[in-house]
C-alpha cells in the first residue's frame, strides 16, 4: 500500500496531467495511455493510484467541485471584511464562472453528471451555496421582498453567469462585455 503522502502526490500528478489532455484534446479523445503518457507514469501505477477511465473522469469532477468550494470557502472567510452585494456578484460571474479552465473543463465533464447521482448532488450543493450567499447579502442589503424573492435573483445571477462562460466556449459573446454584469445589477434593484 502507497504512503498517504506519496499517495496524494501520484493523484496530483496525474490530475494535472488529465487536465492538460482534456482541455488540449477534450474528453471524448482521453484514453488511460494518454494519461500515463502526459503523467509519465506507467499505466499499472495510473490504474492503481486512480483507477479506470470512470474513475479518473470522477476524480477530476472531485478536484473541480473542490476549487469551487474553495473559493466559496475563501468567500465565507471573507465575510468578517463585509463583502457587498456586488462584490459577490464580482466574485460569481469573474471569479468562478469566468475562469475559462475551469468552464471549459465543466463543458467537458457535463454530460457525466447526468450519469453519477454522486456528482450531482455535489454541484448542487455548490450552487445552491452560491446562490445561498448571494440570498445572504441581499438579505443585510434590504434588496427583494423577502428569502423566495432573494433567492430567485441569485439563481437569476448564477443562471446569467454560467449561461455566458458556457457561451463564451463558442466564440458567442455579447458586443457590450458588460451585458452580463448590467443585467445581474438590473436584479438587485431592490
């Protein structure tokens, strides 16, 4: 059995290496060969340390959801510093549905939530976090009637900006780049 340490670092490893092959070559082309390649580890260790092709494709959903959480993580430490409304919108349409890597590994990986029970509670419980947090600060900026309202507007804003990171992997981008962010403003008109 591999020491944690060890352990840890060989899944690393070949998670970056994953990431690369998908975001250069897209999923439909990620083979095991590929990926001991890119990882330079011979596909014996690949398949111990990670598994087969599913459970690769799992556990870069994992590290995915995880780099969301972590910057909601951030988010919520952040809160003694008292973040505004559009702070947060700032944080949701530049800092997690704008990072073009992660959007265009979530396009990749997509159709497999369909398949997993697992990965979809995950990324529902990511975004209804996110849209919790928005909810929050309209709350203390007294904007909407009340928590159903809020949260309408969040998932409104949350809804906005993944729509345009996912347009944004097909070129179709607004003429105006502040398109998004004035009609996120236009639902947190109080």
């Amino acid at each position: 059995m591999a020491r944690p340490k060890k352990e840890q670092e060989r899944k690393a490893q070949i998670l970056d290496a994953l990431e690369r092959i998908v975001l250069r070559d897209g999923l439909a082309k990620l083979t095991l060969a590929k990926v001991a390649e890119e990882s330079g580890l011979q596909r014996s260790l690949l398949r111990y340390f990670a598994g087969n092709r599913a459970d690769l494709i799992l556990l870069l959903f994992d590290r995915l959801i995880e780099r969301g959480e972590d910057k909601l993580n951030a988010l919520q430490k952040a809160e003694q510093h008292t973040l505004t409304v559009d702070q947060v919108v700032d944080l949701v349409l530049d800092g997690l549905l704008a990072d073009e890597s992660l959007s265009r590994m979530v396009d990749e990986l997509w159709p497999y939530a369909g398949e997993d029970v697992r990965i979809q509670e995950r990324l529902t419980g990511l975004y209804q976090r996110l849209c919790d947090e928005l909810t929050q600060r309209m709350t203390a900026a007294r904007i909407g009637a009340n928590d159903a309202d809020r949260f309408q507007r969040a998932y409104g804003i949350v809804s906005l900006g993944f729509g345009a990171a996912s347009f944004l992997e097909i070129g179709f981008v607004p003429r105006d780049p502040e398109t998004i962010r004035n009609a996120a403003r236009h639902l947190l008109r109080p």
